[in-house]
C-alpha cells in the first residue's frame, strides 16, 4: 500500500489544480471507493483507491500513454501559439497537465503519436541510440521503382549532405504509388527528403507503426486511445518489415486509398 494526499493524487493524474480539486470536493463532486469525501487532504491509496470526480473514474496508474491517429493540419506541440496543436484532441479525462507528444510528425502528416507524460519513455521512443523503428505508409508522385531498396539500405544522402542510417522501403501489391518505409531514425521530414534524394515526391505520409505497436484499423484519423501498459511493451519488440509488408500492407494501403486526406 502507499497513501499520499487526495488532492496530490489527482492532479498528478488530471488538469486539475490543487485549488480547483479544493472547489470540486466542496461541491461534493468527488468519491473514493464509492464515498463522497469531504476534505481534499484524505489519505489515497494509489494502489487500490477508485477515485471518481463527477461519476467519471481517475486512471489509478501514475503514467498515461494515449495513441492518436494524427489528421493533417495539426502540430505536434503542446503550444498553444503553434496553431491547431493536437493535444486539443484528446479527450480531457484521457489528458493531463504534463502530457506531451512522445516524438513529431509533420503538419502535413497521418498517423500514430504517442502523448504521455513519461519522460522516460518518450526518450526511448524518440533517441535513434534506442532502435525503435517507425513504419510509414506513403503515397508518391511517380510510381515506386525497386532501385528504391538498394538506395535506402546503403546510406542514402540527403540534399543538405546530412546521411541516413540504413532504411528499408518496399513497394506496395495495391497500387505502385504507395511504398513503406521503416526508419530508426527522425530526421527533420527524413521520409519525404529520402524520396526526395531518390528523384520522387511524398504526397501523403502516414506512421501506421512504433516498433510492434500497430495502429489499430479501428482508430479513425482523429481518435485516439488509452494504451494499457502491455501496449506500451509492445513498442521494444521489432516487427519484421517484410512479414509486416505482407500481412498488414493491404489492410493500411486499402485504408490510405479510401480514406484520402
Ligand atoms: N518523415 C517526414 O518527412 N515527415 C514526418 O512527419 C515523419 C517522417
């Protein structure tokens, strides 16, 4: 068992302040265990308490991870000033105050990010030291050419001189325009400077992996989802890129083609 204070407990797990939790206790608005409580310094266990605020249940776990299928049009940034940021569309009982997005996608770009407020982890995610590579679906100007794969294994250069790790690329069965790309690395738009080093032009790019988390079909641009920490796992188990091209290639390429942005 380890107790801390009610007040402590939720606003490490909401937006709450310690000030408004005061005001909601007050209005009777919060229970422990099925019991209004009537002060906000009560002893919680964190282990075991089922803290409700307006009927709606606290997530007991000290650390959250949300996955949201990212639409185009919004920043990967909790700023305020940086347009339509996308924490606005995580819902806020799914939210709290010191969630961030675990590594960036383009304005432009489709696909998986992960929020959270574990530091930890989003350095694993984000530093190319860890390995953790990123799987993207992209629709190209001109049709995929196998010369591709050569390319992107060796170390391809960008047009700034900067050189890439090696990647994979495969094309797509569906349609030669779409190809998938597995990186372990994030450059600054690495996928559509590779493409554009190799003489061809990204026109939609959509993260569909994180390590062997896959986005799930269900997840429409826009949603997201609460990962329970077995999904979290998932991220350090590698998936391999041909077996992933082969059973999932058709599901993520039928989806970009009828799901156009
Ligand atoms: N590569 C890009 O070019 N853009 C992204 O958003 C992600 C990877």
């Amino acid at each position: 068992m380890s107790f801390i204070r009610l007040d402590k407990f939720i606003s490490e797990r909401t937006e709450y302040s310690r000030s408004e939790i005061k005001r909601l206790v007050a209005k009777k608005c919060v229970t422990v265990n099925g019991e209004t409580v009537k002060s906000a310094d009560v002893k919680t266990d964190t282990e075991t308490a089922v803290v409700r605020i307006n009927g709606r249940e606290i997530c007991k776990e000290k650390y959250r991870y949300i996955l949201l299928n990212k639409p185009a049009g919004y920043v990967c940034s909790t700023s305020e000033h940086d347009g339509e940021n996308i924490m606005r569309l995580i819902p806020s009982e799914l939210r709290n105050k010191n969630m961030f997005p675990a590594g960036r996608l383009d304005k432009d770009s489709l696909g998986a990010v992960i929020i959270t407020d574990d530091g930890g982890l989003a350095h694993r995610i984000t530093s190319p030291k860890k390995h953790i590579s990123k799987i993207y679906i992209v629709k190209l100007d001109r049709p995929f050419q196998t010369k591709y794969i050569n390319l992107f294994k060796g170390n391809l250069q960008l047009a700034d001189g900067q050189v890439c790790l090696p990647a994979d690329v495969r094309g797509c069965e569906l349609s030669e325009k779409l190809a998938f790309v597995r990186l372990r690395e994030g450059k600054y738009h690495q996928v559509k400077r590779m493409f554009s080093a190799v003489g061809n032009h990204v026109e939609v790019l959509m993260r569909i992996s994180l390590g062997g988390l896959i986005l799930p079909e269900k997840l429409g641009f826009g949603q997201c989802m609460e990962l329970l920490h077995k999904d979290v796992e998932n991220l350090f188990k590698e998936p391999d890129f041909d077996d992933f091209c082969r059973d999932y290639g058709g599901d993520f390429s039928a989806f970009l083609i009828n799901n156009q942005p």
